[in-house]
C-alpha cells in the first residue's frame, strides 16, 4: 500500500497561503484539533508547499507576524512512497502529520491515516499489541482540578491521562480533546513595559512584548476548575495484550480513540496508543 492510497488529498486539506500572518492561521488552530496547518506558496504549476505552521510556534513567539518566519521545516513525503516507510518516518521524526509533496502540495498522510490503514487490512500486521504497548501510564486523580490534570499531560507530554478513583482503580480516560472541548478563550489587557502577556504559559495564545507603559490585548484560555471526573470518559475500551494489532486499530477507528488502556482482568497494566499500532507496521519495512 502506498500513500496515495491512505493520505488525505489536497482538496480536503485547509492551507494558508504566502504571504500571509499569524491571524490566518490562529483562529483556525484554535477552533480544531489540529496542531498545525500546511503553507503554501500559489505559482503557476500549482501550490508550492513551504513548510508547517504549529501551534507552538504561535505561541512561544508571540511577538512574530509573519508567517515565513513561523513556518517549521518538517520531513515529507511522495504519493508513490510505501505506507510502511512513512510509519517508520512518523515514529523517528515524532510527528503526527507528514506533509505529501512531489513538485507540488498534495495532501497530508497522518497517523490516523496509518490506523485506518491498519484497520482495513489494506497495510497488514500480524503481531499481538502487547508487544508494542507501554508499561508506562500517565494517571492522575479524579477528583483532581482540571487545570492540575492539564498541568500533568503538559509535564508529562502525552495527550491523555488515565483517572483513578479513591480506590486507585480505573474510572475514566481524560484526553487532550476533552479538554480543548471545555477551555475558553478570555479576552483582556495587560500593561506594557515591565511585564510580558503571560508568555510562560503554554494556554496563553496571545502575548504582545511589552514597549511603553501602554495596554494591549491579550487572548488567554481558561479552565473550569470543576473535577476530572467532570469532563473524563468513563465508558472506557480496554484490550488485553493478546490483541492483535489489526483488531486494536479497528477499535481505534470504531470508538474514535488514540489510546486504549491495556488491562489483566480488572487491573490496568499498560496503554496502547495510535503511534503504537504504527510501530508494528514500521516493523514490516
């Protein structure tokens, strides 16, 4: 199977165009679950792709304009490319979202894409997901606050954390998207000068560096306070490690989940996550 076969084309995929600026893209990040968008340059062969703009970029230069100094330098790919060898990409170069180019734009393969790849038999494994699961389970209370669980996945860099009761058993996944879900935008000012917009944080979208003694807008997210449980699924799919891999992806897919708590009758012993189920098809390259 090829990329051609798994990506998501050009025609259904949002793209910001040079020159352009910060604002062309903000809004767009904020509102999806996407954590970047392609840049392209329009010509007369069709639209020259340049780079990525993330998130992050947004935020930790918040000072920054234009978009050809926010743009990020990401490995791609070609249509014609093995889906195994992307995988294989995917996993050395930690991204999620592999840019597919051969003179031109032409569209995005991303992990879903991999696990829905996987799903169908299209790029097939024949190895149980226990090999490839983590022993390592990012958890946190759920009566915690759920500004202090956002707090945790941003420590400990992973998009999910699985809750626990007063028991220390299972009783509910929270993810990344539950949270986005719920976070607000606040609008509001800061004075300039002596201080930057809140600029540590990583929820704070817009800081403006501070010139004068002048106030300027600033654009924060904020959380509700309320508990984990709140907010987490508590209908949670598990697999056992005997699983195999194909079957994971297909619950994946099904239940429109990137991780799966792995469990040993009634207790939890690892996490399967979507970047998993790409590593036993990059084993096959």
């Amino acid at each position: 199977m090829n990329v051609a076969d798994a990506m998501t084309p050009r025609s259904r995929v949002v793209t910001v165009e040079l020159p352009g600026t910060r604002e062309d893209v903000l809004e767009y990040l904020q509102e999806r679950s996407f954590s970047s968008v392609p840049v392209v340059k329009p010509t007369d062969n069709g639209p020259e792709y340049r780079g990525l703009v993330t998130r992050d970029a947004l935020i930790e230069q918040p000072d920054e304009d234009q978009l050809v100094m926010l743009m990020e330098d990401v490995p791609t790919t070609t249509a014609g490319e093995a889906i195994e060898a992307v995988a294989t990409l995917m996993l050395t170069e930690g991204g999620r979202r592999v840019p597919v180019v051969d003179g031109e734009f032409e569209g995005i393969v991303t992990v879903t894409d991999v696990v829905h790849a996987i799903a169908t038999g299209d790029a097939e494994t024949d190895v149980e997901i226990g090999e490839y699961a983590s022993e390592n389970v990012n958890t946190t209370y759920e009566g915690a606050p759920l500004p202090v669980a956002e707090r945790e996945l941003s420590y400990a860099n992973v998009p999910y954390t699985v809750a626990l009761d007063d028991e220390g058993s299972m009783s509910g996944v929270l993810t990344e998207v539950d949270i986005i879900d719920v976070a607000r935008i606040v609008e509001g000012e800061e004075e300039t000068g002596n201080s930057f917009a809140d600029q540590d944080s990583e929820w704070a979208w817009e800081g403006i560096k501070g010139v004068g003694s002048r106030y300027l807008p600033t654009r924060d997210i904020e959380l509700p306070t309320d508990p984990v449980s709140e907010f987490m699924t508590e209908d949670v799919v598990t697999v056992s490690g005997r699983k195999p891999v194909q079957e994971v992806a297909q619950l994946m897919i099904r239940h429109d989940v990137e991780q799966i708590p792995m469990v040993s009758g009634d207790q939890l012993v690892g996490i399967v996550r979507d970047v998993d189920v790409v590593a036993a098809l990059a084993d096959r390259e």
